[in-house]
C-alpha cells in the first residue's frame, strides 16, 4: 500500500470509499440507481453486454454535454435554497435528459450497426435511459467540472457494466443453465428470468456485494493502520517538513 | 349514447390495467429507482409526488398521441422517439409551472420543487414509449397513463407502508435496506403474477 492511499484511508475511510464507483461505491448496490433496465432486461449475458455498451455511449458523453450546458443555470451550493431549486432545477432536469436524448441520436445508429434486430430485443427499455438517475442524478446536485464529469462518468459507467454482466449471467444460469449460450447444467429457478425474478435475484447480489464491500473497506482500514503504524517516521517528518 | 359508454368503459378498462395487471412497478419495473430513493427520502412527499406524476402523465398522453402519429412515418422514427417524448414531457411540464406559479396556493413551492423528480422520470416516459410501441388510441392512452400513475402511488404506498417492518433487527445487516426492499418488490410482483400471469410486451 502506498502512503499516500493509507493517509487517505485513515484520515476519512468513508470518503476514500466514495470515490470508488466501480466496487465500494457502485451506483447500483449503494444507491439503487438504474434498477429497471436491470430487473427486466438483463434476464442473459447477451442482454447485458448490449445494454452495456449502450450506457457506455450513452453515459459519459450525455454528462459531459450536460456539464457545458448546465453551466447556464448552475447550482453553486450543496444544500441550495427553497427559491434557488424552484428556478433551476426543472431547466437543468431537461439540460439533463435532453443530452442524453441528443446523445442517443448519434448512439442509436452505432447500436443499430453492431447487434442489428436483436436490439428491438431491448423494447422501451433503450430509449427510457434517457431518464434513467444513472444518466440524470446529476441535475439536483452542486455543478461539476469537466473533469469530473469525464472521470465520474467512465466510472460510473464500468461500475455499471459490471454488475450488469454478472447479473445477466447469474439470471441466465439461474433460468436456462447457460452462460453465453453455453449450457452448463439444467434450468435451476425459471422465475428469475422474469422481472420478478430480477428484483429478487438483484436483492440477493446487491445484499452479497453489500457485504464484501463492507469487508475491503474494513480490511484496507486495518491495513492502512497497520501501514502508518510501522511507517510513523516518515508522516513525522512530513509533517515536519510541511511546518 | 352507446358510443360514450363505450368511451368510458374503454378509458377505465386500460386504467384499471394498468393499475393492476400491467402495474409500471411490478411488471416493468418503470420507475423503480426513483421509487426506492423516494420512500427513504424524507423531505420528499410520496404522495405529492405520485399525484405530480399522475398529472403529468395523464396530460402527456394526448400530447404524446399526436406525437407518435407525426413520428409513424419517418424513417429514423427509433431514433427519435426519447427526443420527441421528451419534448412532449417538457411542454406539459412548463404549462403545470405556470399554473403553480399563478396559483399560488400554500404548497406551490413544495410542488415546483418536486414537479422535475416527478416528470423527468423512467415512470413517465416509459408509460408514453408503452402507449405508443403498443399503438393504443387516444382513450386508450390517456386511460392507461391514468392508471400508471395510479398504479405507482399504490406501490409507493406498499413500499412505503413495509418499511418498518423492513428495518426489523431479524433481518440479516447484509440484507437491510436496499437489498431486502428490492427482494419485498420482488415478491409483489410475483402475488400480481400469480392474479395475471407473467407475459410482459417490450
């Protein structure tokens, strides 16, 4: 562990964790964000990775266009008032999803190139990430900077297509015994290819996820301890150095 | 006289539908996520919400109607639909900011502030992208967006109304919270299967 990662660590574990999108702080196990292109759409692995490549066009670059425009009614402060949110919050909703709308214009025929008629497979569920949080949380929450939205958004991004394509293939195994299209055993519980199904099986990740996260942050808080606790001279004469 | 009735029966026939048997929640899972952020927010009334969505969704659908209609012959009418839906969602909601704002009632600020978490929503635009991918006509439409929101209020308040039980200390810490609200979800939907069987239309 480096230094520096450990005095993160130790000096505010929960914020370290934070900036992990991917693992500790993915958008869907912690804050329930893009449930309903999950539970219905992602029922197998082929689903999954279609519908990840679509958040992937989608994502970054709609938060990015969102980020330059929203600059026209931007809201400066963590906890606005009553009369800023009244004005700025319904134009920066639509800023919002109307990049992500404006995006998917250009995105639409790349989908359309690489997986043909098994995108009509996706129904409603293609056009409504639009207005999925995932895409739109944004809008309620302080300006971001370009940076920021770049960063946040590829992790995002990868946080979600993780979980997409393990859900995807633990639905599949689950309803059909295939991962892929590869048959490895015999159908185990056909509900969970249903939405049903999704919401349950989701649970069930998201609880399982929920506590191996909980385990790292512990471990890398006991480590980064241990790390500062064999390595004080070094912090000392940093500090010494900073005076 | 036969033609009204027929009107109305059709109206409630797709409104009960929807509240029931193609529940936006339990079926599609339209609108879930903002759903599951809603009954732990406590500064955001579900009931405000669900009635500021109700709203919009009953005035979209016309809008949406012609839309759709204009939309039909295009080429690249895939393409546009979340543009065109969008815009239609946009145009009602500025019509319901006016009338808050000329109302000026008690709650006006409280309601313009929850009117884009209501509107720009997965609910709203994925009962307007149902209505039009299944080519429902104008009673048809506004019926079902009636009982969509209809539907979404009943499952907020059957979320909303099993929370205590779902913060019991039984409950594994690995499963509070999130992960047990989706599985409770779950199993909602499977009591409405069991009424309505299980096909669902993309």
């Amino acid at each position: 562990m480096r230094r520096h990662i450990a005095e993160a660590i130790a000096r505010d574990p929960e914020k370290f964790a934070h900036h992990d999108r991917i693992f500790k702080n993915n958008p869907v196990v912690m804050q329930g964000m893009g449930l309903a292109p999950l539970v219905v759409l992602a029922t197998s692995g082929k689903n999954a990775a279609m519908l990840a490549v679509a958040v992937a066009l989608l994502l970054t670059p709609s938060r990015m266009l969102a980020c330059l425009l929203s600059r026209l009614c931007p809201l400066r402060d963590e906890r606005p008032e009553p009369e800023e949110l009244e004005k700025k919050l319904l134009p920066r909703a639509f800023v919002y999803s109307g990049s992500a709308a404006v995006v998917y214009l250009a995105a639409y025929p790349i989908l359309n190139m690489l997986f043909g008629t098994d995108l009509l497979t996706m129904g409603v569920y293609l056009p409504m990430l639009v207005v999925e949080p995932l895409l739109t949380y944004r809008f309620g929450r302080v300006q971001e900077s370009m940076h920021k939205a770049v960063s946040k958004g590829l992790r995002i991004t990868l946080g979600y297509a993780l979980l997409l394509l393990i859900l995807g293939c633990v639905r599949e195994w689950l309803a059909f015994g295939t991962v892929f299209g590869v048959e490895l055993s015999r159908s185990i519980l056909p509900m969970a290819s249903m939405p049903a199904g999704g919401f349950i099986v989701l649970g069930v990740v998201c609880a399982v996820w929920r506590a191996l996260a909980r385990k790292q942050r512990e471990y890398l808080k006991n480590e980064a301890r241990g790390y500062l606790a064999v390595h004080p001279q070094s912090q000392e004469s940093g500090k010494e150095e900073k005076e | 006289m036969s033609e009204v009735l027929h009107l109305v029966g059709v109206f409630f026939s797709y409104a009960v539908l929807a509240i029931f048997a193609q529940n936006a929640i339990f079926t599609r899972g339209l609108g879930v996520s903002r759903l599951v952020q809603l009954v732990g927010d406590k500064r955001t009334s579900s009931w405000w919400f669900a009635l500021m969505l109700c709203i919009t969704q009953v005035l979209v659908a016309p809008l949406a109607f012609y839309a759709g209609r204009l939309l039909a012959p295009l080429p690249n009418r895939a393409q546009l639909r979340p543009v065109v839906y969008l815009a239609c969602i946009a145009v009602v909601c500025l019509f319901e900011l006016v009338v808050l704002k000329l109302a000026k009632g008690p709650r006006s600020g409280q309601l313009i502030r929850i009117l884009p978490i209501a509107a720009v929503n997965s609910g709203v635009l994925g009962t307007v992208l149902v209505e039009r991918t299944q080519s429902f006509t104008l009673e048809q439409s506004i019926g079902f967006g009636l009982g969509s929101g209809l539907g979404y209020l009943l499952a907020v308040m059957l979320v909303t109304e099993a929370q205590n039980r779902l913060r019991s200390r039984a409950i594994p810490e690995a499963f509070r919270g999130l992960p047990i609200t989706l599985i409770y979800i779950g199993v909602l939907a499977l009591a409405i299967y069991g009424f309505t069987g299980h096909s669902v239309i993309l």
